[in-house]
C-alpha cells in the first residue's frame, strides 16, 4: 500500500469521547486488581493464621515481580498492533497477535520448567522459614500452574487495547478479576482450604479469561488476512519485537529497582516508619491504576496516528490526554490529602503508624500529580514504539533519583525519601516530553 497517497483515507478525528472510551472502561477494569488483593488477604486472614498470611503476603510478591517483568509482552503488543490498526493493515495485526501470543506462551511454558528453582530462589530471597515458607511454597506451586494463560493475558490484552477496544479489556479484566475473587472466597473460607484455596481461584480466572480472550479475538479474524508461518517468524520482524521487549524490560527493572530500594532505605528507619510508608504507598499504587486508562488510551492514539501517518490525530491525543491526565491527577490528589487521614485508620490499626503515615501523607498525596506526566509519557512512547528512548530516559531519570536520594535522605530522613520519590517521578514526565517534539517530527517527517 502507497501510503503517501492514502494518508488522507487513514485520517480520524480525535475526540474526548474517543479518548473516554478506552480510558474509562480500563480505568474501572484496572480498579478491580487492588480489590483481588484486599480480598485474597481477607480470606486467608480470616482463617487466624499469621504464618498463612505471611505466606500468602510472600508468595503474592514474588508473583508480582515475576509476571510484573514480562509486562512488555502487553505493552509491545499494543504499539504494533495500534499502528498496524491505523494503517488498517489487517494482515499484519494477526501476524502481530499470533508473534505475542506464541512468545506469551513460550515464556510462560519457560517459567514452569524453572518453577522449582523460582520457588527455591524466592523463599531463600525473602527468608521464609518455617509454616511461612510453607504457605509460600503452597501458594506458588498451585499459582504458577497459571504462567501461560496469564502472560497469554497480557498479549490479548495489549491486542484489544491497540484496537481501542476498552469495553473488551473492561469484559476481560472483570472476568479474570471476578472469578478470582468469587472462587477465593469460596475455596479459601466456604471450604477452609486457605491459602491453596486463594491461588486454585487465581488459576481459574487467568485460565478462564484467556479462554474468552482467545475466542473473541480469534472470532473477529478474517480467514483471508490469515498470515502465513513465514510472515509470523520473519526474522526481521522477529528483531523489532526483540528490540522492543528488550528496551521496555530494562525499563521496567528499573523502575521495580527504585521501588525496591525506597523500600530498603525505609527499612533503616524502623518498623513504625516502614509500615507508614507501606500503607502510603496504597494511595501511590491507586493513583496510579487511576490515571492508566489514560496511558492506555495515549498509546492506543499515538500508535493509530503513527500507523495512519496523520500528525493532526497525534497532536489532538496529546493535547486531550494531557489535559484529562492532569485534571483527574488533581482531583486523585486532593481526595487522598481530604480523605487520607480516614483511610490510614482503616488501613491500620497501630496508633503510631497512623500518627506517622499522617505526617508523610502530603508526600504520597501529590504522587498522582507528580505522576501524572510519567504515566501519560509511558502510554505515548509505548504507542509509537519509541522504546529506546524510555529506557534511557528511565536510566537518567533513575541516576537523578539516586543523586536526590544521597543528597536528602540524609538532610531530611523519611521526608527526603518521599521527596527523592516524587522528583523520579517528575524526571521521567519531563525527560520524555521533551522529546516528544522532536522525535514526532522525524517520525511524520520519515513517513512522507
């Protein structure tokens, strides 16, 4: 296809309903996951078990570093097939679907045969001993039985984002979340099987939302755009994928490092100063899973418009996504400042938790805001596949983290780590929108 001549037949108009209509459904999709966890905790913490929630505590974070790292399988997935999508290039987005689900269950299949060295790895790493270590041991065992269908998850979830179908990912996020929640109450308290009974409902809602992904998706594919095996292994498209699940990797461990050690240096200052900021990080990680339906909704945009070669629909998505990023990042901040008292006492108990997660709560309060930029910036350079770009960025933004670690930690103790925190924050927005520019030009200028 000529796409100099047809650029004028791709061109779409960008409108806030258009961007409301991906960012609302995955926003409210997003919103069930903290539910999931509330709720695994709830169940096994009924049981009267420490040791099984310790262990259900341990086995939940191993996980999510675990699948957190192969989120670029969703996030590749949704560039390409975004800008496949715009150039109305059906071929090619089932060659991209079918290279994401087949490297979705390559890794995941690699992550069951690893599995006794993972779970092995894990618990000396957390230093589970004991009943903990066996909840842990329990947990991970029935749990990673679901590797495959849930990294399967994540490239059918970035397919139906690039097609900008919100109300798919909202169908999907819901039933895999749903039926997760459903079974871990029934299983784990209706039946006492506890923490087995958590991850067996974990298993069926990832099984079970792959399976419903796999037939929408399938179902909406023309057997005359099928691509052929040579086209779906072409080593040069092979290579791009590469590159790109390589680059938004390293960013993404990256980013789990800051958390890491933020979570280390709060470690030195006592139990009471460690779990105040456990319970801050709640609204950071709300604020976040709040403001990504907009992310998703700036990748789904940008990707179509690079893919259409229309630099109007790109400057609209933009301007629109900025502008809905920020208002909502306010209204997000100012609930948790006039709210967060209120929710720190139903987070925790201890009177002295509460009285120091009150003091540090500005600093977690305004993270939306900070945020807010970072979050739409990742969406951007996800959807146009500038990937190399957000992993040195992330490497700058981490090195300037790290300077404003050393400089105020030490001045300002727990004030300068959420301090140090926030500017991260803000350097990824800002390295990445100045770039914006200048690689938008290049990119509609190589199109021409």
């Amino acid at each position: 296809m000529d796409t100099r001549s047809s650029s004028h037949s791709l061109a779409f108009e960008v409108t806030h309903r258009l961007v409301l209509s991906i960012a609302i459904p995955m926003t409210l999709g997003f919103l069930t996951t903290p539910m999931l966890g509330l709720t695994s905790t709830a169940v096994v913490g009924h049981m009267g078990d420490p040791e099984a929630l310790a262990g259900l505590a341990i086995g939940a974070m191993l996980f999510d570093l675990i699948l957190g790292s192969f989120n670029f399988l969703r996030a590749s997935t949704t560039g390409l097939t975004a800008q496949a999508y715009g150039r109305r290039d059906w071929h090619e987005q089932q060659a991209v679907f079918s290279r994401a689900l087949i490297s979705a269950l390559g890794c995941g299949l690699a992550l069951l045969c690893l599995s006794p060295l993972l779970k092995a790895a894990g618990l000396r790493l957390m230093g589970a001993e004991g009943a903990i270590a066996e909840a842990t041991a329990t947990y991970f065992s029935i749990r990673i039985l679901a590797a495959p269908a849930a990294l399967a998850n994540y490239a059918i979830l970035g397919f139906v984002l690039g097609r900008g179908q919100g109300g798919v990912g909202l169908l999907l996020q819901a039933l895999i979340n749903g039926i997760n929640i459903l079974l871990s109450i029934y299983l784990g308290l209706s039946l006492g099987w506890g923490v087995a009974g958590v991850a067996w409902g974990t298993l069926a809602g990832e099984v079970a939302g792959a399976l419903a992904g796999l037939f929408i998706v399938l179902g909406g594919f023309a057997k005359s755009e099928r691509p052929a095996w040579s086209e779906v292994f072409s080593r040069r498209r092979l290579a791009e994928l590469f590159a790109l699940n390589r680059d938004i990797l390293i960013r993404t461990f990256v980013l789990i490092g800051a958390f890491a050690i933020m979570t280390r240096i709060g470690t030195g200052f006592g139990a009471v100063t460690l779990a105040a900021n456990a319970v801050l990080m709640n609204f950071f990680l709300l604020s976040g899973y709040y403001l990504d339906g907009l992310a998703n909704a700036a990748e789904q945009i940008t990707g179509r418009a690079i893919g259409a070669h229309y630099r109007p629909a790109f400057d609209r998505g933009l301007k629109l996504t900025v502008l809905w990023s920020f208002g909502l990042a306010a209204i997000v901040s100012a609930f948790f400042w006039l709210a967060g008292p209120w929710l720190i006492s139903v987070l925790t108990t201890s009177p002295e938790v509460r009285q120091a997660a009150a003091t540090y709560l500005p600093w977690a309060a305004v993270t939306g805001l900070t945020g807010a930029l970072a979050f739409l910036m990742d969406g951007v350079f996800i959807g146009a596949t500038w990937s190399a770009d957000m992993r040195n960025r992330m490497l700058l933004s981490f090195a300037g983290y790290l300077f404003m670690l050393a400089v105020f930690v030490p001045l300002f103790g727990n004030h300068g780590l959420w301090l140090a925190m926030n500017a991260f924050l803000l350097f990824r927005g800002f390295f990445l929108a100045m770039l914006v520019g200048p690689r938008a030009d290049q990119t509609f200028r190589a199109a021409q």
